[in-house]
C-alpha cells in the first residue's frame, strides 16, 4: 500500500473513510467532477452577486435534475416550487458543494467497525458474515495524523495574501498544503500541530492570531475563522488543482515520525 497520512470519504453522508494517498489525492483535486461543481458554483455566486441574468443556469441539465429531485419530496417540494430561480440556484450550489469529496487531515485511520442498516441492524456480507466499515465518528478514531486544519473563510481580503503570511521567515508552522476554499473567498491551510501550543482549538487560534485573522469581520458579518474545525474528523471540501498554492507531498503525505 501506498504511503498516507490521513483519510478521505468520496461522500461525506455514506462513502467508508479510507486512506488517502498522494495518488489518491491527485485523483481527488483534478477530477472533472470536482471542478464542474467548484466552477458552477462560483459563476452562480458571481452572478448572483453582480446582478447578473440567471437564465443560462436555469436550463443547466444538473440543475434541472436537482430541481425535479426536490419538487418530488413530499414534505419540502411545494417549498421548493415557491422559491424564487435564485433561491433555487443557491440550493443547488450548496448541495454541488457538499457532495465534493472530503478529506479528513486530522485523522490517519477510522476503526472498521460493523456496519449497520438503517434500523440499526447489522449488514452481512454473502457469508453471513458482519461487513466492517470505517465510519467518520470521533468514537471510531484509530489513529491521528499530527495535522490540524484552520479554514478562514468570506475573507475580505484575497486569500492568497493570507497564504504569503505563512511563508514569511520564521512563521511558526509548518505548513504541508494552502488551497483557496470552494467559494473562491477563503482560505483552508494543513498544518502540523504543535504540542507546545495545545490541543486543535489552541493550534487555530493561535495561528488565526500569528495571521491577523483573529477577530476580523467576513464580508458576512461574521467570523472569518471557523471555529467549529476543532474536531479531528471534521472533514474539508476537496480543492481543485488549480486553487491549491502550496504542497508539501513529502510531509503531507508521509507518517509523522515521533
């Protein structure tokens, strides 16, 4: 088996967390998939946002497909069918961005544990056997990886400046992969944790604080850190090739030695 260093799920709702290696990971970030949902996204938000006529995306074959998924629900289609094209097309966005494939930095290897169905019974293979299963819950955690994830995001200012600050001689971190986020407007970075520092929430904070960020406004109003990534398992959207503005395959891809 290849080298890796923390896991990835091809879905976030039910894919098996599974190791991510450097192959892996080029597959991941160049797939066609990965860029037709990150790309639509940001031209509807761009249009959206510049008053722009949305017509061209109403007749988008994806979105016409998610359109009659969602007028077929029983309890939420009349809903749906109410809103207006742009209310639509920002539910369409939203789930383009949370079904890219997640990659899980914090943690190496997720226990595989029985898997069970819906009402909780156990699933068995054709040997009638327990099928085993890496689900991504805290509980489930093997191994960590020694990395931490910190994710700024609605930055009022370009990420990429955000990135120039960890290259400055003596930042504190060692940073192993900085990609501009989904939205185009924020930036995710893959640090090694330090131990001196403390725990994840530690990390990020302190970090966020070394990079100006720490209690600055998004163009939201709110927070450009997010705070909730304290979670080893917390996941992170796939990047594309062309939004990652740093790599460190060595380290990033290697087990930490201790």
């Amino acid at each position: 088996m290849e080298n890796y260093r923390f896991s990835y799920q091809e879905n976030q709702y039910f894919g098996e967390c599974l190791p991510c290696s450097a192959a892996q990971f080029k597959n991941i970030v160049s797939s066609a998939i990965v860029d037709f949902r990150i790309t639509t996204r940001q031209a509807v938000d761009e249009a959206i946002g510049e008053g722009q006529p949305l017509d061209s995306f109403a007749s988008d074959n994806d979105f016409q497909k998610f359109c009659k998924k969602q007028l077929s629900k029983p309890r939420t289609g009349e809903v749906f069918a109410g809103l207006t094209l742009e209310q639509q097309l920002l539910q369409w966005t939203n789930s383009l961005k949370s079904s890219l494939p997640c990659l899980i930095y914090g943690v190496k290897d997720f226990a595989a544990v029985p898997k069970t169905d819906k009402v909780g019974n156990p699933v068995l293979d054709d040997k009638g056997q327990p099928v085993l299963f890496r689900r991504r819950l805290q509980q489930n955690i093997k191994e960590l990886s020694c990395l931490f994830m910190f994710d700024g995001d609605h930055l009022p200012i370009d990420p990429r400046e955000v990135f120039e600050r960890t290259r400055r001689e003596g930042f504190p971190w060692e940073v192993r992969l900085a990609h501009a986020t989904s939205s185009g407007h924020g930036i995710r970075l893959v640090c090694e944790a330090r131990a001196d520092v403390g725990n994840i929430a530690d990390n990020q904070i302190e970090l966020a604080r070394e990079l100006g960020l720490l209690g600055m406004l998004g163009t939201t109003g709110k927070p450009v850190v997010d705070d909730s990534c304290i979670d080893a398992s917390r996941i992170s959207y796939a990047p594309r090739m062309q939004d990652i503005y740093y790599i460190d395959e060595e380290h990033l891809f290697n087990p930490k030695t201790l």
